[in-house]
C-alpha cells in the first residue's frame, strides 16, 4: 500500500484526471442501472397444473397427483414440493434452492414429465408447467367493464387483444384472465329424444365432430402457375354445426339440430371478477423471474396506451392500475434517493465546519460519490438492480464511506500545519497518508467481517438484507481505494502548507469538553463501569422482551383481502353477491381507491381455488390521512358486518412472502402431516381451538380443509348388466352432461372458439337432474336411478400435500404490538400439550419459523464474524493484547442502540439487527484507529507508552472519530426521520439503531477507551516506558505542540 499511496502522489494529475473520467461514466451507468422495488426474496418456483375435469379432489390426488410427485422427487436443485388436489384441477408448487440455475433446474422437471406422457386417463391433462415469475410476480393488475358489449364479447377483447398485445412485452411472462364469459359453441342434448329414436349422446358428438373437419386443399400445378386450394376452416356460427348429420332414418336425414340445441353459451365457471362491484374482466400480468419490475411496468403501460382508443370507442372503461407495484417502487426509491440527497447535503455542511477549508471538504467530500458509483458500476455488472435494498447499502455506508478520507486528509492537514511553511509537502503528505493506511485497512476489515452475518444470511431475509451487505461491502472497499489513491493525489494537488492554519473553533471546543469528560471519567472510574456494567446487563435483560418481527409489514398502499365463505360450496353466483357488498362497503372508506374482486381461478392462473375462496385488491389512494396500520384495522372492522365471510387482510409483499415460506398466505402456519384425513382434520381443530384464546392471534382459521356438499354416485354393475348397459355408458353419458365434452374448435379471424356437448344449464343446474339422467346406448336405455345409487354427502374441497405427505393447515398473523416470535412460543407449548393422534405429527412454517432459523444461522455467522475480528485486531497491533481491550469495548456500545430499540418502539426486526451489526462494526473500526494512533506516538514517534501519551493521542483522533460518527449520522438521520414513510420500513429502524449505537459508541471511544487503557496497561501487560516530554496532559490535549506532533525523518 505504500507504494500505490507514493504512485498516486507522484503521478497525481494523472489520478485527478482518471477521477474526473470515472464520475462521468459512472453518472452514465448509474442512469441506466436497472430499478426494482426489492431484490429477488422469493426462490425461484414453478407450478405443473393439470386439468381433470369433473375429478373429485381424493381422485384427483391418486390418479394426478401422486404419480406427479413421484415423477419429480429427487430432481436436482429442489427446495420444498407443496401440492394441493381440488375438484378438477391438481397442482405441485415447486421451490427451488436459490443457489441453482432457475432456468435449468426448470427444464430439468419439464424432461421429468415427460416420462408421464401416455400414463394419464384419456380427456385429463397433460401437465402444464407455467413460467418462472419474479418475486412481486404482478407486474399491473387491470380491469375492464362496460355497458354497451355484452360479457362474451368483454372477454374475448381479454382473450384475444389485449392479453396477446401483453405477453409481447419485454419482460412479462404470463397475463392470466378472470371474469367475463368464455364462449363456447354448445350442443346441449336433449337426452330422451336421442334414445326415444334409439341413438345415443356418442352419436350425436360423432357427428358434431364430423361437422368440424379441418383439412388441407393441396396445390394445382399449371404449366405457368401454382394455384393454392384453400378450404374453409370449421365456423363458430351454430347454425352451420345444427345443419350437420347424425344418421339416416327412413330415408330422412337426421340433424343434430332435431336432437340438440345449438346455441352460443358460456363455459362453466370456475372463477369470476368483479371491478369496482361490477361485473367485469380482471387481467394480471406478471413478470418474468429477474425481470426489472418499473420497466415491465413502463413498457406494459405503453402497449395498453396503444389499445386505449379502441377500447374507448367501444364504450368499454378500463382501469389501468388497480394494482401498480411499480409505484410503491417510485415512491420508494423516491423517499430513499431524497435522504441520501439530504444526507450527503449535511455532510458538506459539517465537513466544512471542521476543516475550515473549501478545498479539503471538497476532497473528502468526492468520496462519496466515487465509492458509491463504483459500487453501483459493480452492482451492475453482478446483475444486482438499485433497489430499496441497495439503496438502502448505500445510505448506511455514507459515514463510513468519507471515514477514510476524513481520517486521510484530517491526517494530512493537521501534519502540514505542524510542519511549516519550509516544510517539504508532498513529503509530509506522504507519510501523514502512509501513517494511517495500516489502521485504515484493519479497521475496514473489521467492519467487513461485522456484515458477514448479513451477507450470508439465509431464507427470504437473506435475499432481502444481503443485497444491502454487499452494496455496503463494496461501496467500503471502493471508499478505501480512493482514500489511498485519489485523497493522496487531490491533497497533493490542492492543499498547501497555508491551509487554514489555524484550528477550527468547533473542534476547540469540542477538545475542551473531551479533556472535562476524561477528567470527569478519570475521577469517577468505578461509577463509570458501573453504570456501563448496568446498561449492558439492562440491555440484555430488556431484549427478549422486545416487540419482535424480522420481516416488516411494507406500506405499498395496497392490500390483498383473502376471503373465504363461511359455508363451503357456496355458489359463484353467491359470491360475487357478497363480494358487491363487501366492495361497496370498502369503496365507502375514504382512503380507498379502487376495489376488484377475483373470485375461484383462471386456467394457468397464479392462484388455484374452488369458487368459494376469493380475494380483493384494494389501492389505497396516493395521499390519505390514515396510517397503512389505521387503514388496515379499519378494513378488518368493516369486514365483521359480514359474519358469512371468513377474511384477512395482508399487504400484498407480506402476502409473497409468507406463500414462498409456507405456501399460504398468513404469517404461522401449524400443519398437522399424516395419512389419515380425518384423524388430521380433528388433529386441525383441535390445534385451532387450542391456540384461539392466545393473545396477539388474529386471522385465525383452517383455510382449506372445509367440507363441500357432495352428490356421491356408486354404479351397480349388476343392474347395468340387467340393462344391456356399460359403466362406460354410464360414466360417458355424466361427464358430458354436467362437465361437457370438447369435440372441436371452430375458427373466427384469431379467435378459436371450442364446441362442447353439455346439458342446458337449466338442466344440468337441479338437483334431480342427475338422477333421471337418461343412460343409453344403441340397443337400451334406462335413468341413471335405476343402475346407480345417489347419495347428498359431504366431500373434500381439496386435499393438500408437503413434501409428498397429506396435511392440513391451521394459520394466523400477527396481531399488531406483539411479538410474533412470543406468540408463537406460546402456540408451541399449548399445541405440545395436545393428545394429537399417534400417527400425526405437527410442525410450525412462516415468517416465526424463518426468523427462528434464521436467528439459530445469524448466531453461527456471527460467531465466525467475531473470530475473524479477533483476528483481524491481533494482527492490526504491535501489541496484541489491545484486541482485548477493543473486545471489551464492543458489547458496551450496542447500549445506545437497545435504548433506542426501546424509545422508539421499532422492536426486534430486520432492520435493527442489521443497525446492531452495524454499530459493532463501526466501534471496533474507531477503536482500531484509537488504539493504533497510541502506539504510533509511543512507538513511531518516540514518545513511550505513557498517560499523556495515549490522552495526546486521545485528542488527536478526537477529530477523525468524532467527525465519523457525526457523517454517519448526518447520512442516517433522514432515514430515521422516514420511519413510517414508503421504503423505510427496514432502512428507518436500521438507521434508529445505527444513531443510538453511534451515541454510546463515540462516548467510549473518545471519553471512556483512553482511561480503560490507562489503567488496564499494567494488567494487560502492555510496555510502559517513562514520557520524557515535559508538557502536561491538559496542555497536550488543549494545544498540540508542534515539535511533539511533528512526524519523525
């Protein structure tokens, strides 16, 4: 290091100039450095969904299901494996590690389904596998609705316009549709007339499927020219389709028009939308895994911009955000970039006030924005995005980052005011920089190695505060490089032995106060350590008291309203009744925007439920009295007018992220695992009931165990047999009369239209229906009565899996002012005294989990983080055993930062433990730069180790310690000040922590650390050679004297 300080001095134009180069290149990437709301928190997952229409959820299991996960298990790169079995539908969640190739790893399960081609029943499947999505997933939720076009035609502008015009869009990896009416070509049979002429429901879709050929014409060769034969695709006009032949009789044909009715229908529902209480179509789009969300945003907002004309002369209205995550980005982003902006503002401002000098406040001043673009120019091309998180790196590191340009050039000024003006300059500024250099790089690695355990966590709050880590990390080491390069070079070009002579009033006075405090401290040392042993053993006693939540509820200014009917197998018609209450009520409320209501699932959709379970996306608007916790209570408060529903109310990020940790969207999830369905669903309630009454639980309820009405219909093969008639018979005649049977597509410009046979809804839609449903084949006919025994149950409304294993799931979030992790404790010891069944067993997921493991991980890390300082402390002294002393020291300044916790009611979350981090590193970091100025006087500069010597060396680094602490708060205050604001949610309580540490910090320090080693030099065995100077301790730290001070030659 020396030579490069020494190469930086003599070639200083030449670094001046590269520094002039970098700031304009690195403006230009910062410019186009992608922008994102968060980093990827959610591992990478994808979904196989495999349609099975008219399945129940316990056929679904055993004939989809089960042979999927089978299939899958093992693959590489695998995390966890969810899956849930519901009527007509199975889906396998699929996590991987976040340490794979997403990609690869999802083409690897594509190779893995392969194998299950061919193995499935005819007319089920085959698997889909979706697309990797990003973490926030929703790119733009939109609505459409009008009065002037009917449904069909609202959902095929869905369908067929806009959806395509979407997934074109850079960036967006799936549109799924809710809502409307699919059209369909229906053949709605008239069962009795078909077997009163003795024909059967096969014949008539026969003939249908006839009437629907597509086939090529070929070509005709001339001897000049080559003609095309073109033939008419199948129309989707049923008039063309009734016309066709289903056979002869009696020399008459017979049309499918004199056994059906064919007719324009839509499909049976298996999910609606309302928007805005009216009956309309909900489109979400959602992004590509690593996709930049503003500008999938943008570039969406600009297709559906191209589509707005056409849709307004339709007469159809569209609401174009009514979920936008790329605004909370802005705000975010917004509210972040405002306080680094102000941060760095009051660092000019005080830099200035200690330097006296425009020039050197200058040179400290542009380390900032060197470290930080050399930060975001590696960022960059790590693929990282500048994200609230990074950003977030970047506010905590401003102190940090002028630290060793201060400690540089407060070093380099102080020595050319003692030398002189016949001094030799480069001279002095050489070995004023060469001094410090060992100090500066022990110390940085310090608070390098104090980040090791943010940087390496694990889970969902790894991926969120390691970004910040290494963005800090990086920014530390780039702000070192310009301290020992572009500091050097600038001072040598710019200061001269005339700078500001004179020392700065402020600093005066803040030397007089320092030698009161060490005189104060000197005279009351017992006092002192008993009040500091005192405030670490409160500390310790208050913490696992504190309020604890690891992962922060974010104020997007949206919520997600998950809401369930209290009585299963309510009907979507019902639904979407109680959801136009529901939106009328929440449109009521000041603070709301916008409201839509997504009822059951789309096909391929993001969320797979039956009809009964339905969710609302409620915008807050931009500017709204209420906080998001006031508005969020007041919602809950609405929604108890509604006692059918059964609800809860998450942010949508919270709503992320508890479904990547557990798969459902509350915060604590309690699953009962085992075989036995009923034994589980008692274990569940008995798990429900005995966590009811624990306090801090809200949102409690089993959301996905319910028991729906079921029609249960067993074949008698005897009386079958007696009838001439098949199971086939039977089961072919059910399935296309209440699910429909696909015979075909018709064609209309891009349009496909599909043509199924099904029963009119008027007669598929009773209850009686089913049994006087007419069996027949070409020989007999007969009710399904009388070859079937048909029962009213109740059956399953799906059956869910983890890790290949049946489960049901009891949930709860957390009440607002408790401890997450408290009341969790307490859910643990009730449900351990549970006499649960032998064969099940119980274990607890989500957000208390993850904060539990990721707590047991924090503390491996940040044992490994303190050897290394250890390490790093014994190496950074001639004499080792000062790492104790710095050892010591530490726990005593996280004092101020547990008192902070505790003023400010933040609690224990993600944020503050990353300021108590922080604080540790950033006192070891000013310990080491004490301690070893101590020895450069003692040993260096001939002084001996003495009293005086370590209070003159006390004085010396008042400047350089003090002025740290004061940028690092300066840069943190805005932050502090944003508590409660968009994108502070982790950086605010992160920033609190970090200024409470500071305050005791710097304290011990500057006023407790030089007396400590006073009187712990003997102890410690450290050398204690006589001073032969002859100035006093009081004059020493008042007024340096110059032939002391100045360096050795």
């Amino acid at each position: 290091m020396n030579a490069l300080i020494r190469w930086s001095i003599r070639y200083r134009g030449f670094v001046a100039l590269l520094s002039i180069v970098w700031l304009i290149a690195g403006t230009f990437l910062a410019m186009r450095a992608p922008l994102d709301v968060f980093p990827e928190f959610v591992p990478p997952q994808v979904t196989i969904q495999t349609e099975t229409p008219g399945l129940a959820p316990d056929q679904v299991e055993q004939i989809i299901t089960r042979p999927i996960e089978a299939a899958i298990v093992g693959a590489p790169g695998i995390d966890t494996v969810r899956s849930e079995s519901i009527y007509g539908l199975s889906v396998v969640l699929i996590s991987f590690k976040g340490d794979v190739d997403a990609i690869a790893a999802r083409q690897g399960i594509s190779e893995r389904l392969t194998t299950l081609n061919g193995k499935f029943p005819v007319g089920f499947g085959p698997p889909k596998l979706t697309p990797l999505t990003s973490s926030t997933m929703d790119v733009l939720k939109l609505g459409i609705l009008s009065d002037q076009v009917d449904p069909y035609t609202l959902r095929d502008i869905a369908d067929w316009t806009i959806k395509p015009r979407l997934l074109a869009v850079p960036g967006i990896a799936r549109v799924t549709v809710y809502g409307g009416a699919v059209r369909q070509v229906q053949v709605q049979p008239d069962l009795k007339r078909i077997a009163a002429i003795g024909l059967t429901v096969t014949d008539v879709m026969n003939a249908v499927s006839e009437a629907l050929a597509l086939r090529g014409g070929g070509v005709i060769e001339t001897s000049a020219q080559r003609i095309t034969i073109e033939t008419p695709p199948p129309s989707p006009i049923p008039q063309t389709i009734a016309q066709a032949v289903v056979t002869v009789q009696n020399n008459r044909p017979v049309l499918v028009e004199d056994l059906a009715k064919v007719t324009i229908g839509p499909a049976p529902k298996i999910g609606d939308a309302t928007i805005m209480g009216q009956p309309g179509v909900l489109i979400t789009v959602s992004g590509q895994f690593g996709a930049n969300t503003l500008e999938a945003t943008n570039a969406t907002e600009a297709a559906l911009a191209e589509l707005t004309p056409a849709l307004e002369r339709r007469g159809i209205t569209l609401y174009p955000a009514l979920h936008r995550p790329a605004s909370f980005v802005v705000r975010a982003l917004k509210n972040l970039e405002t306080a680094l902006v102000i941060g760095s503002g009051l660092i000019l401002i005080v830099l200035y006030a200690f330097l006296r000098s425009v020039r050197a406040s200058l040179i400290s001043f542009l380390a900032i924005p060197l470290s930080l673009l050399a930060a975001v120019a590696i960022l960059s091309a790590c693929g990282q995005s500048l994200n609230t998180m990074t950003l977030g790196g970047f506010a905590l590191a401003l102190g940090v980052l002028v630290d060793d340009a201060i400690i540089d050039i407060e070093n380099i000024a102080r020595r050319l005011r003692l030398a002189g003006p016949d001094a030799d300059r480069l001279k002095v500024i050489e070995e004023a920089s060469i001094e410090i250099r060992g100090s500066m790089l022990y110390g940085t690695l310090a608070v390098i190695f104090a980040f090791f355990p943010v940087l390496f966590a694990s889970g969902v709050q790894g991926r969120f505060i390691g970004p910040m880590a290494l963005t800090f990390i990086i920014a530390v080491l780039a702000s070192m490089v310009v301290a020992l390069t572009v500091t050097p070079a600038l001072c040598a070009l710019f200061l001269t032995n005339a700078e500001d002579t004179k020392e700065s009033p402020l600093l005066r006075v803040l030397k007089s106060t320092q030698s009161k405090i060490l005189d104060a401290v000197r005279r009351a040392w017992w006092l002192t350590v008993l009040a500091l042993a005192g405030g670490v053993a409160a500390s310790v006693a208050v913490v696992p008291f504190l309020y604890s939540e690891l992962i922060p509820q974010f104020r997007e200014g949206h919520f997600v309203l998950q809401m369930a009917m209290a009585s299963p197998g309510t009907s979507t018609d019902d639904v979407v009744a109680v959801g136009e209450r529901v939106t009328a009520a929440l449109l009521k409320l000041p603070f709301v925007e916008t409201v839509a209501h997504q009822i059951g699932r789309a096909e391929a959709g993001e969320d797979t439920w039956s009809v009964d379970r339905s969710e609302f996306h409620i915008e807050l608007r931009p500017v709204h009295s209420e906080s998001e916790e006031e508005a969020q209570n007041i919602i809950r408060d609405t929604l108890r007018a509604f006692p059918e529903v059964r609800t809860e109310t998450l942010t949508f990020l919270g709503d992320r992220i508890s479904e990547s940790l557990s798969g459902e969207t509350a915060q604590v999830v309690i699953s009962a695992i085992g075989t036995d369905l009923d034994a589980l669903e008692k274990a569940g309630a008995d798990i429900q009931k005995a966590v009811s009454d624990i306090p801090g639980v809200t949102d409690l309820r089993m959301p996905r165990t319910a028991a729906v009405p079921t029609l249960s219909v067993k074949l008698d093969p005897i009386a079958l047999a007696n009838y001439g008639l098949t199971e086939r018979d039977a089961l072919d005649t059910i399935q296309t009369a209440f699910a429909g049977t696909t015979v075909g597509q018709t064609y209309d410009g891009t349009r496909t239209v599909d043509v199924v046979v099904i029963m009119a809804p008027d007669d598929r839609n009773r209850l009686d229906a089913l049994s006087t449903l007419m069996i027949a084949n070409a020989n007999t006919k007969t009710l399904l009565k009388n070859v079937a025994s048909i029962t009213l149950t109740e059956g399953r409304s799906n059956i869910q899996h983890d890790r290949a294993q049946r489960r049901v799931a009891v949930t709860f979030n957390g009440a607002k002012g408790y401890s997450l992790r408290n009341v969790v404790a307490e859910a643990r010891q009730r449900v351990a005294k549970l006499e649960l069944p032998k064969d099940v067993f119980v274990s607890f997921t989500g957000q208390a989990e993850a904060e539990r493991e990721g707590q047991m991980r924090l503390a491996g890390l940040t044992a490994l983080s303190t050897a290394l300082i250890v390490t790093v402390l014994t190496i950074a002294f001639r004499r080792r055993r000062l790492a104790i002393l710095v050892l010591i020291n530490l726990p005593f300044c996280l004092i101020g930062s547990i008192a902070a916790i505790v003023a400010s009611g933040i609690g224990m979350t993600l944020g503050s433990l990353v300021g108590l981090i922080t604080v540790f590193g950033i006192g070891a970091r000013n310990s080491v730069m004490m301690l070893a100025h101590v020895e450069h006087l003692a040993d260096d500069e001939g002084k001996g180790w003495s009293a005086e010597t370590i209070r003159l060396a006390a004085a010396e680094r008042l400047a350089p310690v003090f002025m740290t602490a004061l940028m690092a708060a300066l840069g943190l205050i805005p932050l502090a000040l944003g508590l409660g604001r968009p994108g502070h949610e982790i950086e605010a309580p992160m920033a609190i922590t970090i200024l409470g540490g500071l305050a005791t910090a710097t304290f011990l320090n500057l006023g407790v650390l030089p007396e400590a080693l006073i009187r712990l030099s003997r102890l410690l065995g450290i050398s204690n050679t006589q001073n032969t100077s002859t100035n006093t301790p009081e004059r020493l730290i008042q007024a340096p004297n110059p032939s002391i001070a100045k360096p050795q030659t």
